[in-house]
C-alpha cells in the first residue's frame, strides 16, 4: 500500500510500487495536464511538484513523473497542474500569458509547475534561481525569452515572501490554492516510509533504470531507497563527511557545509543532469547503476570515498574503488544495499577539481568526466586520488597515475609524464560518444585542466603544450 496526498485528495494505492507516477495521475486519476513527452527524463512535460516535511517545514521540489515509481512519493504530497488552478490565474499563470510564454501549449504546464516550484523555496527569490528552476523543462516553439521574461516577473512579485512561512505566504498573495495550508497536517497522518525492500527490485532514485526497462518494472513492487527518510543525510563530525546512500544530488548542492568544503561545488554539480533529475537521483543509485561515466561514481572515487553495503542488519565496508570489478559487475550481493558513503573532510593542503566533457555543455551525459583531489606541502604532492569516467568499462581510478605524482613537485614536465602514464592504465572504445583517441584527448585535455585552474601561477596551458 502506498499512502499520499494528490493535489488535494489522499490517496491509497494497491498498484505495484513500482508504477509510474505519471502514468497513475494520468490514466487512473484523468489528470491529464501532465503531458507524455519523451519519458526519460529530458523534455519536462511531465513535472509535477513533490512537497515532504522535512526538518518540521514543507519542502517541494519539481520532478520528472515519467521516472518516479509511486513507492517514492509515499507519504508526499503530489501537485500536478490542476492542483495549482483557483478562480483566478495565479502570478505564474499570468505571467506566462502576459508574455505570450507559450505557443502550442504542450510544454506550458511543466514551466508553470517548475515555475510555482522556484516560488515555495524557502529562499529569498532571485532571477538566476527562477530560471535554473526550468532548466529542465524544453520548449521548441518559443525561443525561451518570452518565458524568461514571465520568469523575471514571478521573482519581482516575490520581492516580500515569507521565507520562514512560505507556504502560508504563497497561498495568502494566490500564488497556491489555500488547501496547501492542510498539507501538512494530512502528512502527519501517513505513516513515514521505510521501502527499501520490495518484492521485486531495489531502485534509488529511478532516472536511470526507468529509463533502460520500464516496462519490466512497471509491473513489479519496487523498493526505492529515496522514500526511506533514514538513508538521505549528510553528517560530518570528527574529521569525516558521511552521506546517506538515498541523498540526492540536490540535497549535495543545497548543504551549505558541502559547499564550504568544496568552494566549486555548485559550478560542478550544474553540468551534472537537469535540476528535475537531480531532486530525485541518489548516490546509491549512481553508484550501482555503474555507468562507466556516472558522475557522481568519478566525483567520489576521486575523494577515496568509503561505501557501507547493508544485509539484514549486518554491513560491512568497502573503498568504492574496489566496488567496480568489471562492467556492471559489482562487489555486492543482490540483498545488499548501500546505506552510507563516507569520506575524509579535505584539509586546507587539499585541492579537488571536476571535468566533464559532453555534447551539451550542461543537462548532458558525459563524453568523458574525471575528478581529483591532489594534497600539496611545500609544493611537492603528499597524495594524488584521480578519477576518469569513458575510458573504459568501468568508473575508473587512476591508481598509478596517482602513485607516481606522490612526492613529485607541481612542475609542467611532472604533469606531461604524469599523461604518459595515465594513457596507458586506460582503456577507451570507439563509441557513439567518440573515439577512442578522441577520448584519449578528451582526458589528456581535461587532466592538465585541472592542474591549470588548481594551480593558475605554476601551471599554463601554453607551458602544458
């Protein structure tokens, strides 16, 4: 049984766990507002907004339906379009109409919907936040700027919100219905979510998965790590950051203690997938996916992360380099779930770097991505973790590229020796993504890039040549 609230109706389901989310608002509650688009995950047609109680206050979020298994919204609420509609338009529905924001209409109701999401952050609006919260939704008709005009009005109308009570502020001013004030209290009737086992198969987030077998997990009960509220935190105490397997990459870039100890963490996080992916995707998830260019995967092998796999109450602990032991070939058994990550804080001696490459500069899969973490005393390297993804079947860490740059300066001829090495422990194909020797390049390119932005006054690119 899966209990939430749809718009303003509760809702109990006996549908398998892992059914769509958008196909349950569509066809078994004709709300029909949430469009069928491309169902992976890219077009936004299908947002709809997921409020939870978290930390006593209501946090929604915008989210692909087309990836979302019902067993993830479990004791949320769900909003589609139609539970945004009152007598009048709302600011964000006006706005769009007064700025001619739409055309053929299809991928309107996303862009309300991401819209009215930006306005329940419980941040102060700002205009950069309005428009990186439709990144994820496409249009082909209007060129964008028509929306982007209607999106500079909606932040100016947000000029005095509440952002201590946002909910009560919005449905005060009509930019929400006034039933969205009863939300909370409903949730707190539902019982909270423990669904990390299912019957059939374990999920983290769904925005990979559902998109390579839809179909075979429609039909089954599915167990989502991202509806157990246990297994999504972030903690560091005593010398140790420690993440929970169901933490969203969302939940990475809003901790304000992440970004104080990686400072480019936001600059990083946004060429990673669109903001309706990454307010569902977790890091269980991205690491058992096992993509050999998941980004996450080469973000934490390049900070020599641990993982803690968990069976029956009984974990054990691994380096997650040794979790890859070949293509989609893991050190894990089928009950086993990934409960924790965890890592060392980085020291002031340390320095972390990400590249990605890929045929979008944003919102795209990677060509080829790789991390490092580099300590430096009196300019000689203490300890190098480096990590590329797309140069071989697995997420992959450079392990004697790493041992021969310990104890070598930062010095131009070290780094172009360091590449020699690094192009032997690799093993690209040629792919739809590229060469291999287009690859080869990529990641030669991307390695001397980090020493370049890490090191600006040592390293140049034209000494790199």
């Amino acid at each position: 049984m899966v209990e939430f609230i749809l718009n303003n109706e509760r809702i109990n389901s006996n549908k398998p766990t892992g059914s769509l989310l958008l196909d349950f608002v569509r066809h078994d509650k004709a709300l029909t507002g949430t469009k069928i688009g491309c169902r992976e995950g890219d077009c936004g047609a299908c947002t709809v907004l997921i409020g939870e109680l978290i930390d006593d206050q209501m946090k929604y979020q915008q989210v692909t339906s087309c990836l979302t298994p019902i067993s993830n919204v479990h004791g949320k609420h769900v909003v589609t379009v139609e539970g945004l509609n009152m007598e009048d338009l709302s600011p964000v529905q006006k706005y769009m109409v007064d700025e001619a924001g739409t055309q053929c209409g299809f991928c309107t109701v996303g862009f309300v919907v991401s819209l009215t999401g930006f306005c329940l952050a419980n941040s102060a609006p700002t205009y950069e936040g309005a428009i990186a919260a439709i990144n994820g939704n496409i249009c082909r008709c209007t060129g964008y700027k028509s929306i982007e005009r209607a999106a500079k009005h909606v932040t100016n109308s947000l000029a005095n919100k509440d952002t201590n009570e946002t909910v009560n502020w919005l449905a005060e001013h009509k930019f929400i219905p006034a039933y969205f004030d009863d939300i909370r209290s409903l949730l707190e009737e539902i019982e909270p979510a423990h669904i990390i086992q299912g019957t059939g198969e374990l999920v983290g987030g769904g925005t990979d998965v559902y998109v390579q077998k839809p179909d075979e997990l429609i039909v089954k009960n599915v167990g989502t790590i991202a509806s157990d509220p246990g297994l999504r935190f972030i903690e560091i105490e005593n010398g140790t950051c420690i993440l929970g397997g169901g933490t969203t990459v969302s939940d990475l870039l809003e901790s304000e203690a992440l970004r104080q100890l990686f400072p480019r963490l936001s600059e990083h996080i946004i060429l990673v997938s669109s903001s309706l992916i990454r307010n569902i995707s977790t890091l269980a998830g991205n690491f058992v996916n096992a993509s050999p260019i998941g980004d996450f995967s080469a973000f934490f092998l390049a900070l020599n992360a641990k993982i803690t796999l968990t069976e029956n109450k009984q974990s054990r602990s691994i380096l997650l380099k040794d979790f890859y032991k070949g293509y989609k070939d893991l050190d894990k058994s089928d009950g086993e779930i990934i409960t924790s990550i965890s890592f060392e804080v980085p020291t002031n001696d340390s320095h972390f770097n990400l590249e990605k490459v890929s045929k979008r500069t944003h919102l795209d899969i990677a060509s080829v991505n790789t991390a490092i973490q580099i300590s430096v005393v009196d300019n000689a390297i203490a300890s190098a973790h480096i990590s590329a993804g797309g140069i071989g079947p697995i997420p992959t860490y450079l392990r004697t590229t790493g041992e021969f740059l310990e104890g070598k300066e930062i010095s131009t001829e070290n780094i172009k020796v360091a590449n020699e090495i690094l192009q032997l422990e690799i093993s690209p194909i040629s792919d739809v993504r590229g060469t291999a020797d287009y690859k080869r390049l990529l990641l030669r390119q991307l390695f001397f890039a980090h020493f370049i932005k890490l090191f600006p006054d040592q390293i140049t690119l034209e000494s790199l040549q």
